[in-house]
C-alpha cells in the first residue's frame, strides 16, 4: 500500500489538477503526459470549461489504451498468482 502511495501521489501533482498543463514547461510537461491521470484531466476540463490542451477523442483513445493496458497487466498478475497458489 506504500508503495502505491508513493506513485500515486507525485502523479496528483504532475497531472494538471494543481498547475495547469499550459503553465508547465519542458521536462515537467513530458513526465506529465505519461500519467492517465493527465489525460482525465483534460477531458474534464474540455466537459466543463470547453478548453483542452488535446483533441476529446484523443484523450478519450489514450484513456481507453491505459485501461487496456492495466487490466491486461493485471489479468497477467492475477495467473502468475494462481499458478503459485496465492
């Protein structure tokens, strides 16, 4: 639990909810695009104040992508478990 603490807090504050993804420059700017938490973000932003730093379906494609990916991850997880038992 820890250890997802420790990655799920810095991702908070590189996401755009704090600073704005237009005020972030450089460096900070690309780590933040590795976050889905970024991509969320902006699509709330384009739903509510009609604004986005991406296209709505792009965004919504990304999102989509990181759910792919996770639940593949964890489908890989969960039968390694039950091939050991746990």
């Amino acid at each position: 639990m820890m250890l997802s603490s420790l990655i799920r807090f810095p991702m908070i504050f590189i996401s755009g909810i704090f600073i704005p993804l237009q005020g972030m420059q450089g460096f900070l700017k690309s780590i933040a695009f590795i976050s889905p938490l970024t991509y969320l973000v902006d699509l709330l932003n384009y739903g509510l104040r009609g604004d986005s730093l991406l296209h709505p379906s792009v965004t919504a494609g990304v999102l989509v992508g990181f759910s792919i990916l996770f639940i593949f991850c964890s489908h890989l997880a969960h039968k390694k478990n039950l091939l050991k038992g746990l």
